[in-house]
C-alpha cells in the first residue's frame, strides 16, 4: 500500500474517539532509536560508568529474542537514569529531542496523524521506550496518550529500575489492551502501526494494523497475514553529496544577489532589491538541488501590493518565498535575523523590517512604518508563527500581519509551504535534495474585519493552513 492510499484509507474510515490510532515510536514515529541518543547524551556528559556502559553492552550483545532478553537489557541501561532528578531527565529529553530526535521524525508521519485527528480518533503511542524518550516527540507531533515502558521513581528521583512489565512484544500488546478497556476503545475497529517484528502481537490486537517501515520479519509476517505494509521517506544524514549540494546553495545565494545587483545598478534600489531577491533564490534552489511546485501561481502575481503570510519550517522558507514572487515585496522578521551573517545583510538591503517578539509595544511600534511600504505597492511577507517549528505542525498565528494589513486596506494572501523541513530543518547540518511544494491559495478581504476582535478569524485561516497540509489541492 502505497502511503496516499493509507491516508485515504483513514480518511473513509469509521470516525470518532473510541476508534483507537496506536503507534509504535522507534523506527515508526521517527527514523532511528531514541535510546542511542539519550545513552550517547549520558556517556557524552559522564554520567554512566565505565561498568555499566559494558554491562549495557553485553547485555544488548546478546540479542533480545524474548520480552526476558529485553527486560534484562532494558534493566542494564535504566541504570544510567539513576540518581537523575524527575526534572533533570525532562530536561535532558526535551534538549536531545531538539537537537537530534526532531530531525529524525518522519515528515508523512505527521500527515498521518492528522488524518485520525480529523477522523476524531484517540491518538497513542505504544512503545517499549521511556515516557522520557517519547513525551516531547509526542507534545510535538499531537499525541496526548503514553503508553511506555515503566521508570521506578522515589522522592522525585529515578531508582535506574522498571516498575512494572516492559511494554515490548506480549507486554505492548497487554497495555494496548488495558488501555481500550479502561477508554472504551473499540480494538476491532482500531488502527495500529509498528516496525518490528517483536510488534506482531501489538499489531494483531487491533482491526487494522500496518507494518510501518517494517524490518524483514514483520515484512515477511505482513505479507502472509495480508497486512498493508507503508514505507515513510527519512530526512536522512548528512552525507558527502548534502554537504556538496549545501555549498553549491550558498555559492548561488551569494553569486545570485551579487548578480541581482550588479545587473541592476544605475536603477532604483527597489529594481536593486528585485534582481537581489530573484537572482539569489533561484541560483540558491539550483545549486542546492532544490525544486519549486507551486499550486495557485496566479494569486502570487497578483493582487499586489498584498501581505503575503507563509508557516515556518525552514530557513529555506525566505528562499521558497522568493522563488514564488520574485520581487516587488520586502520581509518582517524577528530581530536576531539581523545578526544573522547568511540572511541578515541581504535582509537589511531588502529593507525589512525587524522586532523585538518578547516586546509587544515595541513590536507594535516597529509595525508601523510598514503600512506606510504597503501603501507605496511594496507588498509584504510575515511568518505568523514567529518562528521555526520542528515539524509541520502549525504554532499559533500572532496577528500583526493582519493588523498590517486592515491599516493599509491591502489582503491577506495564504502561502502554505510543504517538505520544506525535510528539505532543510531546523537544526540541519545540510541540505537535501528534493520537492518543495507551495500552495497559494486566494487573496483574503479583510475590509470588514474588526481590528478589535480578530481571534477568529485569525483562527479560521490557521484552520485554511492546517486543511491545505492535510488535503493538498491538486496541481
């Protein structure tokens, strides 16, 4: 099954929240295993001795054929949690998941997950993991339940033991189980997906189960029980190719806006600035191996002058924006992309505008001259979000784009960027070649809004966002 057909499959499904949406985390949710990360973080940082690194290591040498061989491994590697504060541990997740385990989540894998959202079902992880290895992944991708394997605490600090059954094999299929007893889940009309073979039992406790990125045991098994098997794109590393494509990306940055420039000079700044943004963003995307498919090219062109809103993933996002309209627009930005030595110069050149996110007022008052721009047909682009985020999901839209805009009686055009952080994410080393997908969607009147009461209409075009990401207009 290919993974539209998964998606749709979902979408035509029985609805509601006693339907059940279990998911396996390592080498389902995300590409790897979490446990590498912390263990590495925990050596990294001198926090496990030398005997209970080779404790742990023989113990993961002699295989895990049973839930008794991955209780006995599971037990050699929580000793490295011990003595850990409640709140040491949340910190060491939530800094690992940032810097290493967000770039390692399936991008498809969050499309999927909203797909039972919409379909109103009860969203779980089940995993022989930690909550500590999954709850941030977890608050990040939209899943409110945790089903995982037990941490002993005392006093708020962690003993290096389990309490209570390993959530691997048998033990995953029992806490699904008890789960849907406890919350009037319907297991037979339930969804569940797993990688490994130890999940066959996870699996076979549900209706509708998927090998998801299956190893070659529940490959084989899926295949003799007639069960859909679904591979997700990973990000993958850095390797030699990325990191040739990645400078060959920063050549044409640079090269691009100096042409753009150059070409352009003896003419206005504004013509200057054009050749700047154009020529930089398609020789940056060449160079990178990065391609644009727009959907709505025609709400791009015009009307202008617009303010143009856009959902952050990327850096890149500043390049898309350019290969999309090419000129005629300047950026708002947040004030730390001024001393950024890539994009801040050009930004500068570009005449964009810079504010203080932690000073309302100040930002305020920095918005203003911006109306002014608008109203001389310089359209304008601002990521409501703020900022980046680590995987597509949608942060809360501020509203001064649309204060902006109201003032100076010029609409809201949508600009909805997909795969760019499989592109390029967050925290990459690289660049990935690839698709870039854009939707522009229709100009958005904004005459009759009232600038005093706006929470909902700045709620229904991040609903426009979120349902142009789920369902994709076709080309």
């Amino acid at each position: 099954m290919d993974f539209d057909n998964a998606l749709e499959r979902v979408r035509k499904g029985p609805e509601g929240p006693h339907i059940g949406a279990f998911f396996d985390y390592d080498g389902t949710l995300i590409h790897g295993f979490s446990a590498a990360n912390f263990y590495r973080d925990l050596i990294m940082s001198r926090k496990v001795s030398p005997l209970q690194l080779a404790e742990t290591v023989v113990a993961g040498i002699r295989g895990t054929s049973n839930e008794a061989d991955f209780e006995r491994f599971v037990r050699s590697a929580l000793k490295a949690y011990a003595g850990h504060t409640e709140d040491e541990l949340h910190e060491l997740s939530n800094r690992i998941f940032t810097r290493e385990i967000a770039g390692q989540m399936y991008p498809q894998a969050w499309q999927l997950l909203r797909a039972h959202e919409a379909a109103g079902h009860t969203l779980v992880v089940a995993s022989s993991a930690t909550w500590f290895q999954i709850a941030p992944a977890a608050e990040e991708l939209g899943i409110p339940n945790i089903l995982a394997t037990p941490v002993e605490m005392r006093d708020g600090v962690a003993t290096g033991r389990i309490t209570g059954r390993t959530l691997w094999a048998e033990g995953k299929a029992a806490a699904v189980t008890d789960f849907a007893r406890n919350n009037d889940i319907d297991l037979d009309q339930s969804y569940a997906y797993g990688n490994g073979t130890e999940d066959v039992a996870f699996l076979s406790s549900v209706g509708t189960p998927t090998a998801l990125n299956p190893d070659r045991g529940l490959t084989r098994h899926a295949e003799e029980h007639d069960w859909p098997i679904v591979r997700l794109r990973p990000r993958g590393g850095a390797g030699v190719s990325q990191l040739v494509r990645t400078a060959a990306g920063y050549t044409g940055l640079f090269g691009g806006a100096a042409l753009g420039i150059a070409t352009n000079l003896g003419r206005s700044q504004r013509n200057m600035v054009d050749g700047m943004i154009s020529n930089a963003s398609t020789f940056a995307l060449f160079g990178a191996g990065v391609h644009i498919n727009i959907v709505g090219k025609r709400h791009a062109r015009a009307p202008r002058p617009a303010v143009f809103i856009f959902n952050h993933q990327s850096e890149f996002d500043l390049l898309v924006m350019g290969e999309v309209l090419h000129g005629g627009f300047t950026g708002i930005v947040k004030k730390e992309m001024a001393a950024n030595p890539l994009f801040g110069p050009m930004l500068r050149f570009g005449g964009a505008t810079f504010i203080d996110r932690k000073n309302t007022d100040k930002a305020k008052s920095e918005l203003k001259p911006v109306v002014e721009t608008l109203k001389s047909g310089v359209s304008v682009i601002v990521a409501p979000e703020g900022t980046r985020s680590l995987s597509p999901r949608l942060g809360e839209f501020k509203k001064g784009a649309f204060h902006i805009a109201i003032q100076a009686g010029v609409p809201i055009v949508p600009v909805v960027i997909r795969n760019a952080g499989e592109i390029y994410w967050r925290n990459a080393r690289a660049i990935r070649q690839g698709t870039i997908d854009v939707a522009v969607l229709e100009p958005i009147d904004v005459s009759e809004w009232d600038p005093a009461h706006l929470d909902s209409n700045v709620a229904e075009v991040r609903q426009l966002f979120f349902e142009t990401l789920l369902d994709w207009p076709k080309g």
